[in-house]
C-alpha cells in the first residue's frame, strides 16, 4: 500500500504501534525505516540527521518478520549469531553473546536443535534473539504474532514487553489488532488507506478518538455511532438519531458553535457508558429499547439492544439477567459521549 504524507515522530525508547486493517500501508512504513523500501519524497531522520542514502545494514535497526524468516537447516544458536558472524566476530564472543541472549529468552535448551524442529513460540524467541544480539538502536516488528495461537499471543505479548522494559531499546511495532496495540504500546499510530490518522497514547486514542474511522477501529465490541441531527426543543440542543433523543452536554453545545459546522452529525458512546436498568426512569434521561441478544463472556455479558431503529451494544454483570425481546431502559453517560461531522468524520470538540 502507497504511505501518503506521513509525518511521526517517535521518541527515543517508545514502544510505538503501527496500528490499522490489512493494506493501510503499516508494512510499507517499516521497510521505509529499515531502508528496504526507499519512498519518493520527504526524509527519515535517525537523531535528528538523515539516512535516506543509508543501506539498511548500516542503519543499526534489526527487524522481526510476520515468517520468522529463520534458516531451516540452522541450528538456534547458529540462527541468533549468523549476523555476528557475517560481521566476522569470533567464535567466543559469538558464543558468550548467544548464550545471553538465549537465557534472556528462555530458550537456552534449545540452542542445538535445528529451527524447522520449534513450534511456532520458540521460533518467533529466536527470531527476536537474532535480532537483538546486533544490539539496535531500532527494533522493528513486522506483525510477529499473527501466526501463533490466541493463548500463546498473549503470553508473547507479555514476553516481548518485558524485552522493551529490559532493554531500553525503541520499538516500533506493526499491529493490526487493536488489543494488541492497546496493552503493548506507549503509543499509537493509527493509519487507513495510507494515512496517519491519529497518534497518542492508549489513553487518548481511546477516549479521545480524532475522527470516526478511530472511534470505530478501536475497542471491542467497537464504539456505538448513530447518525442523526442536532434540533433544538424547549430551548435546548437535542440530537435526533434514528429514533434516538439525546440532550446534549453544556460542553457539547459550546464545541458546536465553536465549530460554526453545517450539516448532519454522528454521536458515538463506548458500550461501557451505556447504564441498563429494568425499571423506567425520568423520562428525558432514560431511553426505552428491546434486548436482541445477550452474550455471556465470562466476567461479564455483552448486550446487543434495539433503540428506535438502531442496535446499541452493551456491557451487563454476569449475575444480570435479561432475554431477547425483553424491554429494558438505557441511561447514557453523556460525560463520555463523542460528537462526529458525519460528512468530515473529524470529531467536534
């Protein structure tokens, strides 16, 4: 995928995830780091100085592929010191530093087996093994974990932040699983269709969503967007979407007339911010809706409602009991509700 105007920055340190679907140019930008794929205009500094006429191997990054792109026919020990050896390091020195990073990794009793005879975790260990023993300044991650199991993922997850902590070494990491990118990184970049579309912490991207494609790609179940339009009624802004009334906040009426916007809006709220009860409340506070579908995941169910003509998704206690075509009343956290442009996508604050 072509990266179009790209402006990042990324500090020394930062665990920074390149986050967004297949084919919005994540893979593009890391080869573009690493000097595998030269881009058309602008420059890529490395403190503060240019290494667009940089090769790659004198770059000081080392990179982690989505194959592992481990030789076969190797032994795991061979495998994490080829590139010392290219570099014609002796042999001891070779071994000592293996031998280190193997036992960082957990796999210094693999080091004599070949790397066609590993399961698919300890291949990607020694795929992070060969490249932190050239001791980057840059580690990039080309999608490692997609092609181990779920459970595994996880742990790997936890395995290689540990490493970043250790090692005090800038990551960059391409993801394209939100979760992934919200439990691992200090920051993210969020891109679509080859455009960085916003760039923060966890935090911000979460709660502070910078246009609707954001607010929709991050979190699971994904935040709730209605369409509608802003009327006003007894001389108060209330926005109308689809048979769903909303009073708006104080904050919210100043963001639009600050905004002096014309046309048609999206309100957004997180499936954590909708309260459910079975008891109707004060009438313009409340909102009446059917229960479509309950699905208990353990420590909690998630809820899929009908409101007017839209589906709201929900979170409910386990202990919480509802059953589809149940009527049940919606109490909105309007403190943690988004207002979008529905024809921009930008968020209005």
């Amino acid at each position: 995928m072509a990266v179009k105007a790209l402006d990042l920055e990324v500090e020394d340190h930062d665990f920074v995830i390149l986050l967004g679907p297949s084919g919005c140019g994540k893979s593009t930008t890391l080869e573009i780091i690493a000097g595998l794929e030269p881009q058309t205009s602008g420059h890529v500094y490395f403190d503060d100085k240019p290494v667009d006429r940089v090769p790659p191997n004198k770059r000081n990054v080392a990179m982690v592929f989505q194959s592992y792109a481990l030789y076969p026919n190797m032994t795991v020990a061979e495998n994490i010191g080829f590139s010392l050896k290219l570099q014609k390091v002796p042999k001891e020195e070779i071994a000592g530093r293996v031998k280190k990073i193997a036992h960082m990794l957990g796999i210094e009793g693999l080091l004599h087996r070949k790397s066609r005879e590993l399961s698919g975790g300890q291949r990607q260990r020694v795929a992070l093994g060969r490249a932190l023993i050239r001791n980057p300044g840059v580690f990039l991650l080309d999608e490692p974990l997609s092609n181990i199991d779920a459970k595994l993922r996880a742990s790997m997850r936890l395995e290689i932040k540990k490493l970043h902590q250790e090692i005090q070494t800038t990551f960059i990491y391409v993801s394209h699983d939100q979760q992934e990118a919200m439990t691992m990184g200090n920051k993210i970049a969020v891109l679509n269709n080859g455009e960085l579309l916003q760039y923060g912490t966890p935090f911000e991207i979460y709660n502070r969503p910078a246009n609707l494609f954001v607010a929709g790609f991050v979190g699971s179940p994904s935040m709730n967007l209605i369409p509608g339009e802003v009327m006003e009624r007894r001389g108060e802004l209330v926005f109308e979407g689809e048979g769903v009334p909303v009073t708006l906040t104080e904050v919210q009426r100043g963001a639009l007339m600050r905004s002096q916007r014309k046309g048609g809006l999206v309100f957004g709220i997180r499936p954590e911010d909708i309260a459910v009860s079975k008891e109707k409340g004060p009438e313009d506070e409340t909102l009446p809706a059917v229960v479509s579908v309950v699905e208990p995941v353990g420590k909690e169910n998630i809820v899929e409602v009908r409101a007017g003509s839209v589906s709201l998704v929900l979170y409910t206690e386990p202990e919480f009991s509802l059953q589809a075509g149940e009527t049940v009343y919606l109490t909105l956290n309007k403190a943690k509700s988004h207002l979008f442009d529905k024809e921009t996508g930008i968020a209005i604050r």
